[in-house]
C-alpha cells in the first residue's frame, strides 16, 4: 500500500528542510500567473516570478527529476535564461476553447529537470483536458490521467512522489492508483482538506495494480 505524508504549510518552507535528493520525483501544478481566482494566493505574473525562483531550486535540490508546467509560452525565455531544463515535454491537451495569440491553445510545455536513473520517457503525450474549472473545489484541477501518465513513465513502482503545489490531491490520486508513494504540500487549509478528502478515498478502492500483486 502507498505511504501518504500530507503537509498543510507553505511548499518552500517544508522543502527547504528536505535532505538533497530524498524524493524521487516531484510531480506538479504550480499557480499559472494568469489571474486564476485563487482562494489564498495571488495569481498575478509578478507573483508566479517570484514563486519559481524559490521553487525551481529547491526543486531540483530535493528531486531526483522533477516535471511541472512552464504556465506560459513566453515564460519559455525567461526560464531558459535562469534555470534551463534538461528537456520538455509536450502535452497535447486539446483546446480549451478560447483562443490564444495566433488561434487556439492545443498543447502545452511541460519542463523537466533531471532524471530518475533506469527510467526511459517519451517526450511528448496526448490526454484531453475535460476538468472543468471549479471540479473538486479548485480553480485548474489536472486530470487525474495526466498525473498517472507522468508518474508511470518518469518513475519506478514504489518510488516517493512530491507534490508541493497539492491542490485538490490530483497527483495524489494518481500515485495511489500506481503504487507510488506521496507528500504532499498544500498552503489553503479549504484546498488541503478537499485532497484529503480525495486521497483517503482513493485509498479505500481497489486498484489494478494492487490486483496484479
């Protein structure tokens, strides 16, 4: 059965007293900066600046690999100028049905830092993106395939998963439902308890992978 750590807290704060590479991967969802209506945060691009110079070191400090979002395109620039990944992953999302700079937004850029060792990946998949803003309480849940397809090709049954940006426990979920490990770290006590509420569940269900054990 997976072990599950949960912590109610800001993300920095408990990762700045994590041991150098104590989890195998960190798998997340950090604040966009678009303007998301957050129900504790401030999600301005100013803040989302600020957020990933604390974040993205201490990322790649606690991790073995560590994947998440670049939340927009032309952050692509800055990110390469101040902390370059090792490589990018493509999610084909399908559009959300509003229209970007030039038409409308069918994938995104996912960034990837490091490597767990043995581990092969593709660079690029396709999972629609049907959670509707609001689903479980959240403003931009991910869909819980989108956590399982990065879990399972990024990291080895019985590795430990971090998520420090937790949300509603979507990546959570996953690792229950693959036989992962997971810590979480959520800071809005409303979010915390609603991925509580979904891991304890998730972990109250029979999984494929416990039924091939």
């Amino acid at each position: 059965m997976s072990e599950v750590t949960l912590y109610l807290g800001d993300c920095l704060e408990v990762m700045r007293g994590m041991p150098d590479k104590s989890v195998d991967a960190i798998i997340t969802d950090p604040p966009y900066g678009i303007g998301l209506s957050y129900a504790s945060y401030d999600d301005t691009e100013k803040n989302w600046y600020q957020l990933m110079e604390g974040f993205i070191p201490e990322a790649r400090r606690v991790a073995s690999v560590a994947i998440f979002p670049s939340c927009a395109i032309n952050r692509l620039k800055w990110i390469y100028e101040n902390f370059a990944p090792d490589w990018l992953i493509s999610w084909h999302k399908g559009s959300p049905g509003h229209a970007s700079k030039i038409g409308f937004n069918d994938w995104e850029a996912l960034l990837v830092y490091g490597r767990r060792s043995g581990v092969y990946m593709h660079d690029h998949f396709s999972i629609p993106n049907q959670e509707k803003m609001g689903k479980y309480g959240h403003p931009c849940p991910k869909p819980v395939a989108w956590a399982k397809w990065l879990i399972s090709r990024a990291t080895l049954e019985g590795d430990t998963i971090l998520d420090p940006f937790m949300g509603s426990g979507t990546t959570g979920v996953a690792c229950i439902q693959t036989g992962r490990n997971f810590i979480g770290i959520e800071i809005d006590p409303t979010y915390y308890a609603i991925a509580e509420r979904r891991i304890r569940e998730a972990q109250q269900q029979p999984t494929l992978w416990e039924a091939h054990r």
